[in-house]
C-alpha cells in the first residue's frame, strides 16, 4: 500500500480527521461509564487548555451564530437519514458537531470544485472561510463548562510527518488558534492517534483508525457524560417488552418514572425532553406511534422540526416515563455517505482538491465510531428530533419507550446537536 493509499481518515462522532482523518463522539454515563468518566472539576481541562480565539469569545459572551448551528444541524440529520436508510434495522448514532467540525476544519485547505462541493454538503452557505473558523471559536467557546453537572469535552488534533512537514503553515496556525488542536508525530500512526483518542473519550473509543501507512491524520473527539436532573431510582427498573421494528418482542431492562417533563403530544409521536444538571442540556426522546415506520419518520425531521417541538412543549402535570435502560455502539465508513450527500470530490486524487494543506492531498479514509449509555444516573447518547401538532395537555401521560424511537443531546442555548440517533434495539449494544 502506498502511502497516499490512506491519505485522509475520518471518523464521527469522537475521532480523527485529515489525511488520515477520524472522528468520533463519546460520552459516558451511566453505571459503567460513571465509574470510568472522568470527574467533574470547577474548572475542566477543556477550558484550562482551550485556544486564545475560544477563550476570548467565552469571555467576551460573544454570541453564536445561528448559522453555524443551523448548517452543523442540518448536515448532521441528513447524514443521519443517510446512514438510517443504509442500516436497516439497526441502531444508528452520530455527533453532528464532531463530524460537522472536522469537515470544516478540512474544508479550509480546500479550493476549486471539492471546495463548492462540500461547502453544499456542509450546508455552508455564504459563510466565508474566515467566518467559519470564528463562529466555530464562538460556539466551543459557549460549550465550555456548561453545566456543573455535565462534562463535556471538545478536543482536536493534527498529526504531521514532523521531519519532513509538507502541511501548510496557515492551514497548523488555523487549527492551532481557532480549534486548539494539539501537533503529533504521523510516524507513530495509527497507534499514537488510537491512544489519543482514547485518552481523549476516557476509554471509549479506543481503535478509530484501522492499521496503515498514513500521511496526515486530522482527530477531533466529543465526551459528554451528563447526569440526569431527576435520576430514575434503580429499584424501579423492570424487564419489559420492547417491540422490534419486524414485530418481534424481546424483554429488556426498562426504568421507570413519574414526573414533570416538558412535552409534546404530535399528530404521529409523542415527544419528551429530559434534562441533565441545571437544564441547559437534554435528552430530547421522540416515539414514533405504533405502526410508524422509524426510517421514514426520521426522514422528515429538520432542524426547524426540533426546534418547533421545543417550542410548542408544555410542562405536563406528570409522566408516567418508561425508558430502556441501553448500551449502544456504532461503527461506520463515512465516505458513501458522504459521497451521497454530494462531496465524493473530496474523496478522489486531485492536486488541486486540497492546495491549502499540500498538493495532491485527497481524503481515503473517513471512520465513524459512536458510543451511547443511558441508565439510571445520566446518559452518553445521540439526538433525537421531529415535528407535530400540539394538543390540550392531559393532566397525566403514559409514555411507555417500548419500541423504535429517535433522539438527541441537545445544548438549549444555542440549539446544537451534540448527538443524535435511532435506537432500534435497546440489546444490540
């Protein structure tokens, strides 16, 4: 294998991007991930070591652009849409935010038609280069230390051939100011950049990049490890059924709850959010009715259909809450997808695709990992979105999760997806 035969891996979620470029979100929560994640300081790494332009747009209070979270947003459902229909059946997850950022960060070295292409794919619009990189500052500034109760992590990294760079200058010092990415050594791939990652998602991801010669690799991680604001007791939780999408039913753990939630009930679903800490972020749950097919009803969520469900939500007197207590892990080649939401240039030979980072460089490699638990204390998970008609608020609701269902962690100030996702099988893992 030659080495530009892994020029650029890329994996979503918590992971690394670049000529070998991944990226990959976790979070922990939950029993198991409690235990593993790390503790919840006053002032977390993330802020300590966060990038000047981060720094400042957190303490100047600058305000986040809309656009960037409506473009991460819109790009991270439809690429969720597009895995969803190539994964039938299965559970499926993503960090919009991790895959959206690591793109973006690519995206500045390239030029011509891989340029105009992805700049669609991302959903760009009329942003320029210079104000992407400033409203990406803006938005990890506004996801530092969010919640005293939510850990949340954001981190990136560049790996180089160090004896002989060839990477811009300009395209390092980006990275460097705006995104904080650490500088390694490429000569160590894939086995340094699979320790950082783990490190970086405390031992949940820990093989992002597959074995081989790679020439640069560009990482960029997610962990999120949130505790609910009211916890389900453990000694509530039962086995219960939960109907697959082919009508089968198996018995799983399922917790349970009565308490005040914000609320929806839609034409076809019914819609909860359940917040971590002090509410800034949530979980938002969205149940399909029974004979709604989960695909076809995740199709038709967009940004705007989240953000109406949020809005038109009512605080319901109470909510008799039954939710799977599950582990979920997902694992995919991003480059079909992306190729089927229109960059595929990105992903061709081409000396003039990427002149901002060096000639010749084109993307190989594109990993996604994902990892979710939700249990009792807290969550690490995907997002969930949808749209509906709100009707008169019972005084009481039975919402019983039993079968295929969406959703998503969702940040409430500035509305950015963190995770998002299909669970088709709370025992899948």
């Amino acid at each position: 294998m030659s080495p530009r035969a892994r020029d650029l891996v890329f994996p979503a979620a918590v992971g690394a991007l670049l000529i070998a470029t991944s990226l990959l979100p976790a979070c922990g929560g939950g029993s198991d991930a409690s235990s593993a994640a790390p503790p919840v300081t006053s002032v977390p790494p993330s802020v300590s070591t966060a990038p000047p332009a981060v720094l400042q747009a957190k303490e100047a209070d600058t305000p986040v652009d809309p656009t960037i979270v409506t473009a991460d947003n819109t790009f991270g459902l439809n690429l969720l849409n597009t895995l969803v229909a190539g994964n039938a059946g299965q559970n499926t997850a993503i960090s919009p935010i991790s895959v959206a950022m690591t793109l973006q960060i690519l995206y500045n070295g390239a030029a011509g038609t891989t340029q105009t292409t992805m700049a669609q794919t991302l959903q760009l619009g009329d942003l320029s280069v210079s104000q992407l990189n400033s409203d990406n500052a803006a938005l990890l500034g506004a996801l530092l230390d969010p919640d005293p109760h939510v850990n949340l992590t954001i981190a990136n990294s560049l790996w180089v051939p160090l004896s002989t760079n060839t990477v811009s200058p300009a395209f390092t010092s980006t990275d460097q100011t705006y995104y904080g990415a650490e500088i390694g050594d490429v000569a160590g791939a894939p086995a340094n950049v699979n320790a950082w990652v783990s490190a970086q998602t405390n031992g949940l991801i820990t093989d992002l990049l597959p074995p081989g010669n790679y020439v640069t690799v560009l990482a960029n991680t997610v962990y999120f490890k949130g505790q609910w604001t009211t916890q389900f007791a453990p000694s509530q939780t039962i086995s219960a059924a939960f109907t697959l999408a082919d009508g089968t039913q198996i018995a799983v753990p399922t917790m349970q709850q009565s308490n005040s939630f914000p609320y929806l009930q839609g034409a076809n679903f019914q819609a909860v959010s359940l917040p971590y800490g002090s509410g800034r972020l949530s979980m938002l749950i969205v149940l399909p009715d029974t004979g709604v097919d989960p695909g076809a009803f995740v199709a038709t969520i967009a940004p705007a259909t989240i953000d109406s469900w949020e809005a038109q939500m009512t605080m319901s007197a109470t909510i008799n809450l039954s939710l799977p207590r599950f582990t979920a892990t997902f694992a995919t080649n991003l480059i079909p997808a992306l190729t089927t939401l229109g960059m595929g240039d990105a992903f061709i030979a081409d000396e003039n695709g990427f002149p901002g980072i060096f000639p010749n460089f084109y993307v190989n490699v594109a990993e996604h990992k994902t990892y979710v638990q939700v249990d009792e204390s807290g969550t690490v998970a995907a997002a969930a979105t949808g749209v509906g008609e709100t009707s008169a608020m019972p005084l009481s609701v039975n919402l019983q999760v039993n079968h295929p269902f969406f959703y998503a962690i969702r940040d409430n100030q500035t509305g950015e997806l963190l995770f998002v996702g299909v669970l088709m099988n709370p025992s899948a893992g």
